[in-house]
C-alpha cells in the first residue's frame, strides 16, 4: 500500500480537489490511503472560533459562519445536484460542532481546541470522498480516531503505538482507495485529540509504519524539499535525494516541509517518503530513504521566526553546574517550551526557545527566584547546515546577531528582528 498525504493548501479550493482527481489518475489509486488535512486555512479558522468561545466573544457566531460559508461554497462548485448527500453529511458535522459548543461544560482550552479543531479534518475528508465517489472512484471513508489511540494530552496527543498498530494491522482494507483525516486522534475515553499543528505528515507515517507501507508521498506546492524556504530565499534549489538523516536534522532545525515527527517512524522500516508536487506529478521532486546523501552538500537555511532568548546567569556568581541545570530543564519540560538551542557558559546559560503555550511569564517568576532571567523576544534562529563563509554572511550581514553557535555541519544563528 502507498500512502498520500494532501495538506490543506491542495485542498484549499474546488479547483484542489479536481486536482487531487488528477494526481490519483496519474498515480493510481488501488491500494492507496490518501491522508488529508483540514481545506486551506480552515484549522486557523476554527482556532479563531475556540478563542471566541473562551473570550464570550461577540463574533463567535460570525467566525463559525464563516468556516461554513467557505465549505459550503467549495461544495457548490463540485456538486451539481444540491440534494446529493454530501451537504447532508457536512451539515451534519456543522451541527455536531455547534451541539459541542452549546453544551459544553470543560473549562479545559485545549480539550475544547481538539473537538472543535478537528471538524476541519472530517468535513474535508467528507467533501473529498464523496467528490471521489461522484467522479467514479470508489472509495472508504475511515474515521481516524478509530485507529489511531493517543494518551489525553490535548493538542500534542502522544500515540499508543500497540493500540493503534492493532487497529490499524485489524481494520484497514487493503487493495482499496482509503481516505482518512490527517492530525486527529482519540483518547482512551473515545474523546478526540490532536498531534499538534501540521501533524497531518505524521499521521500518514504512523498508518505507513503500522501497514508496512511501499512508500509515504507528501504532495506539496513546492516542486520537493529545497535547501530554503523559496519565500524568503530566491536562490533555493531543490534537493533530489537525502538521508533519513539529514532530513531528520532539517526538520529538527524546523524546515516545515515535513513534520519533525515523520521521519523516525519511516526511518524504522525502511519506507521511502517522496516530497512531490501536486501541481506536476511527473516531476521527480526530493526521495528521502536509507542510505549516503547524493547532494553534494548544499548550504541548507531553515529559519524559526517569532522566538525567545532567554539568559539565565546565577545571582552570586555560583557557576552552572549540572543540578542547575537539570532543574532548568524539568522547568522548561513543566512549562512546555520546545528548546531550539543551548548554549552555556560557566556562570550563564541561555535557550532559544518557543512558547507555544504562551506560558513564558509564568516560566520567568519561578526562574527569577534562582537566577538573574534576561531575555529578548521576538528573535529569530537561522540554522545554517552544511555552512560556508558565504552562506553565514548571507544571514548575519545587516542584522544584531544575539549568539551563534557552530558545530560541525552546523551553524546557529540568533537575530534580533528589525
Ligand atoms: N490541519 C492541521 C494544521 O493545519 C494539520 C495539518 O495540516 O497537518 O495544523
Ligand atoms: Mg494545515
């Protein structure tokens, strides 16, 4: 079996859709499970929801409407017939989300985020299957979060590797075309979960390591993996073919073209994944598989924008030692920052972090009863792999550089933002 996965900006519009129709002609679909994403911006769309629904917001009602409108339009578009069951089916969905949200009780945000969230998941799986069904390809529409069992960490659920293997092994039809929801998960309760945002890429590694896939394709809007985000930088090239290695290094360093959580369930078996454009399948675009990098090392450039330095140095000049240490780290585990670099010295220690959770002032009272806490926000990290002098300037001329660290293949770059 291959997997696929679409994100949502292949899917963003009627046109994505038909286009998807394209590249499964071109492919092949008999044994396939194809993973989707919630339709263009739609998973922003219904966070905007979940905040209106916290704050009492009085665009509560308007920002719903709006997700709605905007599928309800790409439906007008594929279906002719507006008694065909598919507006049933999504208006079913509608509704389940606005029972959820009259009748809640949980004050639990990130509870609340993964049942509303994930209406964006379901109704472009529902659109789809039935868009593929319309045109003559018939297909099976699975609920994922019958599959893949997660523990109850809302927003960033972790997988039950051996529940979700039983299920996965037991119910999943093969010589078939599957279609399932990207990101979502369900808890021991049955109640929905998430794998945190962009985790549809790792949705289809976890079904590819559980099925024993042939392979995993990701189709995107770039022609494959590039040595830079071609949105920033007008030199990116594409890279043909790297190691599960070096892309694990990538995604680790934050390249968004796949999800850091990916590539060691593929690296396990052995499955090859390919980056490939939806937009001209016969391109080759980026294999990542076992074995030696083909690319003669190209300087690869991963920026992380919108992220914290923070300095911590001791109060009394007492040196950081292991046990300062350590306890800075259960903090940071306690108050989920993802930590993107270390750096330490004999009296000062500083991380580059990301505060996802928004929880860094709470961080910042209980540090500063042990440390003197200094910080900048708002900075950038650029990761230079396989850096030459040329490639660092590139980065560091006309910007404040706060730190940089290098290593071996790599080198970091902390900026302030102009
Ligand atoms: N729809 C989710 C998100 O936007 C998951 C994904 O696209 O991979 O984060
Ligand atoms: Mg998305």
């Amino acid at each position: 079996m291959r997997i696929f996965k679409f994100g949502g900006a292949s899917v963003k519009d009627a046109a994505g859709i038909r286009n998807v129709h394209e590249v499964l002609k071109f492919t092949g679909y008999d044994d396939v499970l194809l993973v989707v994403s919630a339709m263009g911006k739609t998973t922003n769309a219904l966070e905007a929801v979940v905040n209106n629904y916290f704050n009492k917001s009085a665009s509560l009602q308007a920002s719903i409407q709006e997700v709605k409108k905007y599928h309800n339009q790409i439906l007008l578009d594929l279906f002719d017939d507006e008694k065909h069951a598919v507006f049933t089916d999504v208006s079913r969905l509608f509704g389940d989300m606005d029972y959820f949200l009259s009748h809640n009780k949980s004050p639990n945000y990130n509870f609340v985020y993964d049942q509303i969230v994930s209406f964006g998941e379901l109704v472009s799986t529902t659109i789809i299957s039935h868009f593929m069904q319309s045109v003559g390809i018939k297909n099976q529409w699975i609920d994922v979060r019958n599959f893949i069992k997660t523990d109850a960490t809302y927003r960033d659920a972790g997988v039950d590797w051996e529940q979700t293997q039983k299920n996965i092994s037991k119910n999943v039809k093969k010589k078939a075309l599957n279609i399932t929801q990207g990101f979502l998960g369900s808890d021991e309760n049955g109640f929905t979960t998430t794998l945190g945002r962009e985790g549809s890429d790792y949705t289809a590694a976890i079904f590819a390591y559980c099925l024993g896939a042939e392979s995993v394709t990701i189709w995107k809007d770039v022609p494959g993996v590039m040595n830079a985000d071609p949105r920033y930088f007008d030199k990116a090239v594409l890279l043909n073919q790297i190691s599960y290695r070096e892309a694990i290094e990538l995604a680790f360093y934050g390249a968004s073209v796949i999800h850091p959580k990916t590539l060691q369930p593929l690296q396990k078996k052995e499955i090859p994944l390919y980056v490939k454009s939806f937009v001209d399948p016969k391109l080759p675009g980026t294999s990542v598989s076992k074995g030696a990098d083909l690319e003669p090392y190209t300087p690869c450039f991963i920026v992380k924008r919108n992220q914290l330095l923070i300095s911590l140095s001791s109060i009394d000049f007492e040196f950081i030692m292991e046990e300062n240490i350590s306890d800075i780290f259960a903090l940071l585990h306690k108050y989920r920052m993802k930590v993107s670099l270390i750096q330490n010295s004999a009296i000062s220690f500083s991380v580059c972090v990301e505060d996802k959770f928004g929880n860094f002032n709470d961080l910042k009272t209980v540090l500063a009863r042990k440390f003197k806490v200094a910080y900048n926000e708002n900075v950038s990290l650029y990761t230079i792999r396989h850096f030459t002098d040329q490639a660092a300037r590139l980065i560091s001329d006309n910007k404040t550089v706060l730190l940089r660290q290098i290593s071996r293949e790599t080198m970091q770059i902390v900026t302030k933002e102009s």
